[in-house]
C-alpha cells in the first residue's frame, strides 16, 4: 500500500511538473521572440551588424576569392628593430618573412601588382613595411598582431594609392 502511494505521489508530481513546463513555454518563447524582433529593429535603426564578419578593416582578406588572392613573397627575412618597450631599456628585434595578399581582379594588379612591378618597387616596400612595424613594441606585437598586420596592409594601400592590396602575411616570425 505504501509503495503505490507513493507511486501515486510520483506521478502527480510528474504531471504537476509537464503542467508547469508547458505554461513556461508557452509564456516564455513569445516574450523571448519579441525582444529578440526588438533588439533587431534596434540594431538596424542604428546601422549595427549583427553577422560573425571578421572585425576591423582587415576583413576585407576574406571577401577576395581565393581564385582571385595572389600572394608575392619578398624574397628575402626582414630584420627589424622594434620600438623600446615600457621599460625602454631593452631593445628587441623581429625577423620576419612576409607575404603581401592582393586582389588579381583590382583594376590597379596590372599596373602594381605583378611579380615585375612588386619586385622593381622592392627597396621602397621593405622601407615603408620596416618603418610601420618599427613604429611597434615587442609588447604590442605580442599582444595584437593583427593590428600590425592592419597597419603594414594600410600602409601599403596608401603606397601605391589603391587597395588591390588586401591584406599582409608573416609566414615566418622571430621575436627577440
């Protein structure tokens, strides 16, 4: 008798529980679908994007199709002093081998991009690439390397004047 009791017991608790359970959603999931319709007409009246892109200017690496991406390597490891950290006293050096990401279906690859014209303007891209990663810490390198990358692919734009250049490589890095 008191083992049907409490089986009794269980399965009015059981009921009690898929009663509750269903008021919670049958209250809850609209609530939920209405702030969820309001944060997007909130975000769309102040031009957010809610996508997963890639954040910053740099992401524009991933929208060139890889058919599309040519890479120049520079021949040869870059040797960079970097700037003095916090405690100043120390100076540190990177070695780096890099490659520069560009667009083959850019207007301005013909003119700029091609092995020739990259190569015959080698000397003025290795001094503008030392001087932007010069211009960083061993600690900020450390800490944000895209933003290195960001800077040294921003440069390069600004080089040639156009942005057949999408994005900037290290395919080797050495920080001492």
């Amino acid at each position: 008798m008191k083992k049907n009791l409490l089986q009794i017991i269980t399965l009015a608790l059981l009921l009690v529980n898929l009663v509750l359970s269903v008021l919670i959603v049958f209250t809850l999931v609209p609530e939920n679908q209405k702030v969820n319709q309001l944060i997007t007409d909130i975000s769309a009246a102040i031009e957010l994007d809610l996508t997963d892109d890639v954040a910053g200017d740099y992401s524009s690496t991933m929208t060139v199709d890889m058919e599309n991406l040519v890479v120049y390597t520079i021949a040869d490891d870059f040797t960079i002093n970097l700037k003095a950290g916090e405690d100043g006293s120390t100076s540190h050096v990177a070695v780096l081998t890099i490659g520069i990401d560009m667009d083959s279906s850019n207007s301005d690859y013909e003119k700029y991009g091609t092995d020739e014209a990259l190569a015959a303007k080698e000397t003025i891209i290795r001094s503008k690439l030392n001087e932007t990663i010069g211009g960083f810490s061993y600690e900020e390198f450390l800490a944000d390397e895209s933003a290195v990358k960001e800077a040294c692919t921003s440069a390069l734009q600004s080089l040639f004047n156009s942005n057949f250049i999408v994005g900037v490589e290290f395919s080797s890095k050495v920080l001492q």
